[in-house]
C-alpha cells in the first residue's frame, strides 16, 4: 500500500469516474485503474462498483476512503514540519479564495505579500467554497478566502474584515432617485444572480428571503449559471436588469460615469463577514500571520482611497480581528 494508491482511491472517489480522476492525478486512465484493482487485490476488499457509466463507493469503501483521506492528511504535515525549521516564510503558499473575493483581492494582495515576504513563492486559485474546502482538507491548498459562515473539523479561521452590500443600478434607474433603499423593493425589480453554488447568492436569499418566492419568475429574477460577478455587472451596464454586490466588486469606475451608479441598503443593511481558514496542523503561523497583516494593508489602503473619492476598487477596511 502506498501513498500513490490511497490518492488514487480518493481522488476516484471523489470523481466517481476513472477518467477524470486520472486526469486530475496526472496519469493514464489505465495506469490509475490497475493501481486501485492492486489495492483492492491486497486489501481483499472490493472498494468500488463499477459500471459502464458510473463508479461507486462501497459502503466498506466509505470507511476506507475516509481513513485514506486523513492518512494522506497527516502525510502533509509530515512534509510541513521537515520545512518547518526553515524559514517559514520561504517554502511555497497555496492560497485559495472564492470567486466573489479572489479577482477584488488578489490584484491588491499578491503584490503586498511579495513586498512582506519575497522569498515566498505564492500559488493562487479560486473556486467555489466547497471545492476549496476539499482542497484545504487534502492538503492542495494552504489557506482559503471565504465568507463566514465556515465550519469544518480542525481548521481555524480568523476574520478579516466586514463587507457590506450594494444595490448596482443603470443610468437612469427610478431607484437612483433614493438614497437607500429597502430589501423589499428588489422583489419587484429584474434581479441578476449567480447561480448555485454560490455562497453569495445564497447570502443574498437569506438577507431578503422574499426574493426566494421569485427566484423562478423570468419577469423578477435572470440567473447567470456558472458566470461571474463580472459578467453580472457588464449585463447592469446594459441595461439588463440591477444587480446586489459586494462592495469591493460594485466596480463603477470601471466605466463613463453615469453608467452604472450604486446605493446601499437601508438598515439592517446586509454584509458579509470575510476570513482567513486554515488547518489547525498547519505548521507555518508566520505564513498565516503574513497574509493577515497584508489583507490588512490592503483594507487600509482601500479606506485612503474611498475617502479620496475612489469607490469600488478593493474592499472597506478590516474590523478587528477574531480567531
């Protein structure tokens, strides 16, 4: 049995389909097929049912499957304490964020980070939260971006900052006229939102739950599945319907003033809590310690901004931290 083999049966696991699990684990199918029937062989035990479409887990498999993931688990902290007498802050960092963070955050962070710690190679990603909650878990990622709230067994978190959210309108919209404006006025409005998946849009259900009774009524709601903030704001530009974002990603600037134009809610205005999560094992607190005083730097340097009149660049600053 070999570390190698137990990868195989998670990834497969995961996937539930030998092809895509071979491609993510960087082999031929055939290759990742004999090593799992190899392990089953010595095992004695039949890890998955196979069938010309699908592949499934075993109920002894499960158990298998989950004593392997912790096995491969605690492999990387093996590796993570030979480094930990070296400098913490030279060893490489795979940092994960949501895809409502990561393209506000990143631009800002990378460069902050390199400034604070320039012998450490850094290693971005975004995703949606459950795939880079699997990923932290597995040891692909080091620490992740996420909103609050995040719960998974031995990891930590630690809050950032709070961000509140935003209605993005087109010129000329007849809500421009207010200067807030109540969660209930968007049950009557065409509302842009991602699709799910997402824990933004599932934050926005839960901020004004009345749009919820919408959500399948084409008049009220447009459901951009699988696409981006980005891709929601450009639909605002053009008249398409309005939008609710998170502040560092209203993005007004971007265009001819006038275009696009937001307005915050009326209290209780709704937010997102953002934070730091990682593995309690993770052997490397300066690496942890860094990113935080750099998401920090950047909140700050965002606060100058706003108050200098530039608004929706990067988020508001930083409350205090908790872990």
């Amino acid at each position: 049995m070999t570390l190698t083999e137990l990868r195989y049966v998670v990834t497969l696991a995961q996937e539930r389909h030998f092809g895509r699990a071979a491609e993510r684990c960087f082999v031929s199918q055939p290759t990742l097929s004999v090593a799992v029937k190899k392990l089953e062989e010595e095992l004695g035990v039949a890890l998955f049912e196979r069938s010309k479409s699908t592949v499934q887990v075993t109920p002894l498999g499960e158990k298998i499957v989950q004593q392997a993931q912790r096995v491969l688990e605690q492999s990387s902290v093996i590796k993570e304490l030979a480094n930990s007498g070296k400098d913490q802050l030279s060893s490489p960092l795979r940092i994960g964020a949501i895809y409502t963070i990561g393209p506000y955050l990143f631009p800002h962070l990378v460069p902050e980070l390199t400034r604070r710690a320039p012998k450490m190679p850094l290693y971005i990603e975004e995703g949606m939260t459950g795939d880079l909650r699997r990923k932290l878990r597995n040891g692909e990622l080091d620490v992740i971006i996420i909103a609050l709230p995040f719960t998974e067994t031995d990891v930590l978190t630690k809050t950032l900052y709070e961000e509140p959210f935003e209605v993005l309108l087109p010129s000329g919209h007849p809500l421009l006229e207010q200067e807030s404006i109540a969660k209930e006025q968007l049950i009557s409005e065409r509302l842009l939102m991602l699709g799910e998946g997402h824990c933004f849009r599932d934050q926005i259900l839960e901020a004004c739950p009345a749009i919820g009774h919408q959500i399948n009524n084409p008049e009220n709601t447009l459901i951009a599945e699988g696409g981006s903030l980005e891709t929601i704001r450009h639909m605002v530009a053009s008249g398409l319907g309005i939008t609710v974002l998170p502040y560092s990603a209203t993005g007004t600037g971007h265009y001819e003033a006038g275009v696009l134009e937001t307005r915050p809610f009326k209290d209780p205005a709704p937010s997102r809590s953002v934070a730091l999560a990682w593995r309690a094992s993770f052997p490397r607190p300066k690496a942890i310690d860094v990113i935080s005083q750099s998401i920090a730097e950047c909140q700050n340097r965002a606060r100058h901004s706003n108050e200098n009149g530039l608004h929706g660049q990067t988020s508001p600053a930083p409350s205090n931290d908790t872990v």
